[in-house]
C-alpha cells in the first residue's frame, strides 16, 4: 500500500491524496487543510499495527491490526520554503512555550 500526498503547499494547506494497493490505485480524495504544527503533548503516537492514542476510525482506543505489515516508509520528497519553515519553526516555539 502506498499512500501519496501531493501538497498543495503553505502553512497549513492541503493537498490531492492517491491510496494505491498493490500498484493499482485504490481511492482518491482531498484533504481540505493539514495540521501545521506538531502536537507532541497531545499523547498521540506514531503506531504501526495498534492504535494506542486516538482513534483515527470507528474502532475502539488500543484496536491492533490483525493484517501482516511488511513495512512502512516516509518519504519526504522536499523541503519546506524558507518563509514557510520559519512560521513552522515559529509556532513550534511559541506552542512549547505555551505548555510550561
């Protein structure tokens, strides 16, 4: 399974998705904005096969995935603007701050 992200760039902007399984695409779709910042204190987690912080589907906290993961891969295909890295850097700051 491949997930690919076609960014529309900006802080906080959108972007095309395209699911494709077994190199055949699945589904398509629009995601309308994204998160700019990292919300690290939240309690979520980067999980591969359970869920252990909020649920992200109808399934109960701690669902574990009964499928066989081969592996997962991040690609970050560019970097971020400068302006855009800055406000990113910025609010990242100033939300760390905030939770002092």
């Amino acid at each position: 399974m491949v997930v690919d992200f076609a960014y529309d760039g900006g802080f906080g902007a959108g972007g095309e998705v395209l699911l494709r399984v077994d190199g055949h695409d699945a589904a398509a779709g629009r995601v309308p904005r994204t998160i700019p910042l990292v919300f690290s204190m939240s309690g979520e987690t980067f999980d591969v096969g359970v869920d252990t912080g909020s649920a992200v589907g109808p399934y109960p906290h701690g669902f574990e995935c009964t499928a066989r993961i081969l592996g997962v891969t991040l690609e970050r295909l560019s970097e971020p603007p400068a302006e855009l890295a800055a406000r990113i850097a910025a609010g990242e700051h100033a939300a760390g701050l905030a939770t002092h």
